[in-house]
C-alpha cells in the first residue's frame, strides 16, 4: 500500500468540544489528516477557536492543513468574501466587456497585502501541518472543454493593475485577446502571489507543507481552460510547493479519465520531487453503485498516489450540496480508506 494520508475538509470551526467528535468519527472513518475550510468570515471573527480546533485535532493524531477557502474568490469555494464586501475597487475585469467581476485581482496591492496578511497572521498563531492552495483560478474560466476550444471566450482580468503591469513587463499595450504573452503573463503572476505567501509562510513556520491543487481538466494540444494554473509542470516546479494535488473529477466520466488524470498528477509531482494528491467527490453527486468509490480509491493507491482527500466530511449532510445518500457515501469512503491507508499511518 502506498497511501501515506487520507483526510477530508471540514467546515465546522466553531467549537472545540464538538469539533472533537467529529474529529473522532474521521478516524473511525480511516482518516488521518483534516483540511479545515476557512472562509475570510471564519477568520475574522472565529480566529480564537480556529487555533484551539486546530490543537484538538492535532491532538488526536490528526494533520491539519488550512484552506484559504473561497478567498476573495479567487480560491475555490462557496463562502462570501469579506474584502469584496468592503472594496468597490480591486476586481477582476472582462477583457471583453470592461465589467467588473466578482472576483479580486489578487495582482493588486490591496489585495495582495490582505492575504498575505491572513497567511502570516495563520503561520503565527495556528499550529497547523501545512497550507492548502485550494483550486486557484482567475475569474471566467471555461467550465467546459471541448475538444475544439473557443477563440471567442472571455478572459479575465484586464484591469488597470494588470493593463500596467502588462505593459511594464512587454512594453506594449495589454490585448484584449488571450494571445501567448498574455496566457503567460497571468500565469508568472497568478504563481507569484501563491510563491510569496508561501515563502512568508515557511519563514514564520518552516516545517509547513504546502499543498496546491489545481483543477483537474483537461489541459491538451487543443484546449486548455486558462484559470491560470492550467500548466501543471510550472505549478509544480515552485520550490516552495510540497506537494502537487489535483481536484475531484465527477463520477459521470469514463474511469480511463480518472486514471489518465492520476498519471499526470503523480508523473509531474515526481519531476519536481513532490508528493502527490488526489481528490475525490464526496458531496453533492455519487456514482450510482457506491461501490465504485472503493475501487477508485484503489486505483489510485495502485497508482501510487502519496495522498488521498474527499471533499467533505459526511458527504456534505446537511448542506445544500449534500450528496443524495451522504452518510452511506461517508461510510463507503471510511471503508476504502481503511483498505489503502498504510499500516505505519494509522492512528491507533
Ligand atoms: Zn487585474
């Protein structure tokens, strides 16, 4: 077996004392590890028991990584942003259209400062395993690849920091097409603000893990859906960067799909000398014979895959993107965990 981790999200950061149990059922359930899913709400104004779930689940044995969940929405994620809220400006505009969207430029100044002031803010004060880079992606990205792409799709941001920037690194005037320079603009500066939390967090907690997970799409010789992170090998080379994960896939596609992603993410993780991660549905849709997870879940351990995660804890019960047999869901995946997860991992 060569699973070292297995863990799901959690969202539940309000009390200790009932955190403690949920934490116990995700051992029950073979889990080793815990992601807590922090919204920009859930940092502001619930930091005092942010660092003491954090000590009851490292006490029990469990990895905690923090999600910068939803920031800004710039990260993936259902929570409101708090700095959207309260900035008119620093918003990702359509290159087509001139609108402001509802997503930060994470190149602005503004920005860049709150988050990682968050980030510096989490190294200090929460005695957490690592961070978690939780799908980042620039705003409108495609939702669906096909195979012949669309040279008529909007892009974002061309705002009047990026329209600056652009010109100061190209000497020209920022396109309002997606041409070669502009893909590679944003994506140097969509890793640099990554890049440079990162460092800021190693330098205050240097055993911390970074993980980043990217989307799991389809990135070919024909279509790449242009969040931002679509090239895997230039996420993957950042030294700061530990492990290289990638996100769920739906259950509705072919299972070749599912392994075809496990090859690249391992393959580019080993290149880079990273672990590897992947991640699987465990909320709002479930393969119709519940069975299957267990034989993804192997699947990716024969791969060799280092780490698995679901997204979330019970099957997302009792949210509105909970899958339609959640808690049946929640023991399946507990099953299969408790089928790959290394003997020496477990917690006893
Ligand atoms: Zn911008």
């Amino acid at each position: 077996m060569s699973v070292k981790e297995t863990g799901v999200s959690y969202y539940g950061l309000s009390y200790p004392e009932h955190a403690e149990k949920d934490f116990k059922e995700m051992i029950s359930h073979n889990c080793n590890a815990v992601i807590l899913a922090l919204s920009e709400f859930d940092i502001d104004f619930w930091f005092p028991n942010i660092i003491e779930v954090t000590k009851v689940a490292k006490n029990l044995g469990l990895k905690v990584y923090l999600d910068t969940w939803g920031i800004g929405k710039w990260f993936g994620g259902e929570p409101p942003s708090i700095f959207l809220t309260n900035n008119p400006g620093n918003r990702q505009v359509s290159a087509f259209t001139g609108e402001q969207l509802p997503a930060v430029c994470f190149n602005t100044k503004a920005f860049k400062e709150y988050f990682y002031r968050i980030c510096e803010k989490l190294a200090y004060e929460v005695d957490a395993d690592g961070f978690f880079w939780d799908e980042p992606h620039y705003a409108l990205p495609k939702s669906y690849a096909s195979i012949t792409g669309g040279p008529g799709d909007d892009w974002a941001c061309r705002c009047d920091t990026c329209k600056q920037k652009f010109r100061e690194e190209y000497n020209y005037k920022m396109p309002r097409m997606l041409t070669k320079e502009v893909v590679e603009f944003r994506e140097t500066n969509a890793l640099r603000i990554l890049e440079v939390a990162s460092d800021k967090i190693k330098a205050i907690r240097p055993a911390s893990k970074i993980v980043v997970c990217v989307h799991a799409t389809i990135n070919n010789y024909y279509v790449k859906e242009n969040r931002g992170y679509d090239n895997w090998d230039k996420v993957a080379k950042v030294n700061s960067f530990d492990v290289f994960s990638t996100t769920i896939i739906s259950y509705k596609l072919p299972r070749s799909y599912f392994k075809s992603i496990t090859q690249q993410t391992i393959d580019v993780a080993k290149k880079y000398g990273k672990e590897s991660q992947r991640w699987l549905m465990n909320y709002y849709q479930e393969p119709d014979d519940l069975s299957e997870i267990k034989e993804i879940v192997h699947l990716y351990n024969d791969m060799g895959t280092d780490s698995l995660f679901a997204w979330t804890y019970r099957g997302g019960h009792g949210t509105v993107l909970a899958a339609p047999r959640a808690l049946e869901m929640w023991k399946m995946l507990g099953d299969a965990y408790g089928e790959v997860l290394d003997e020496k991992y477990r917690i006893k």
